[in-house]
C-alpha cells in the first residue's frame, strides 16, 4: 500500500480546512498501519506552486475563484506537481507493484514502470470551507 502525499504545510501542520490534505494524510497513516506500506513525501507545497503563491490563491479563492481558477490568476497550470521521484523512491526499496492510495489520475498515469495492482480512493467528506 503506497500513498504519495504532496506537502500541505497549512493543511498538514496548521490544520486548515480549505482542503483536506491532512485527512488524507491522516487516513493513509491509519491505513498502512493497519495493511503495511509506506508514505512517499514530496516537497510541492499548494499544488508546486510554493507557499507564498498558495496563501495568494487562498486570498483569491476567499474572492470566489476555486483552487484551479486561483491558480490560473496566479498564471500557474491547475496542477504543477510531478511524480518522478516516485518510482526512484519505489525502484530503491525495491517495490515493483502496489496498491496505490489516491484520487488523482496524474498519480496512476506518471508510474509507468511500477505496477498498479489497486488503486485504493481515499473519500473525504467536504466541508463549508472546502466544499
């Protein structure tokens, strides 16, 4: 079971609840303690847009825009992360197939040399502040 979490230092440490990034976390820890795996941590804060560009989206999604929109005003794509770290993480300790902890396509399409045997959603429930 594999989950590769992209750092949130507002949701993950401060706890904001304009995502539901520490849920996810959260539930994956609980999940691999449960069934054995591991977290994959990357450093690409709101999206790799770094922090102060994602304090200045949430300024904009406090004017109405949603997270992709902000990040359009901000002249960022909706998603600039990458995965390739990933599979040299994977190919180190030696793990050619999982179970993958995600929701995100970009996730399943970017491992091309590592085995998907499930990929598991993670559902969180929204709330007025991320909805």
């Amino acid at each position: 079971l594999v989950r590769v979490h992209s750092e949130c230092l507002t949701g993950d440490a401060i706890g904001s609840l304009k995502c539901d990034c520490r849920d996810q976390l959260e539930y994956s820890l609980k999940k691999i303690a449960q069934e054995g795996g591991v977290i994959i941590y990357l450093r690409q804060e709101g999206r790799d847009i770094g922090l102060l560009n994602k304090v200045n989206a949430y300024a904009l999604q406090d004017s109405g825009y949603d997270t992709v929109e902000a990040n359009h005003q901000l002249g960022f794509s909706d998603d600039e992360r990458s995965y390739e770290m990933v599979e040299f993480v994977l190919n180190y300790f030696g793990i050619g197939k999982i179970k993958l902890l995600t929701n995100n396509p970009k996730k399943i399409e970017s491992l091309k040399n590592i085995e998907i045997t499930e990929r598991v959603p993670i559902i969180m429930e929204s709330n007025r502040y991320n909805k």
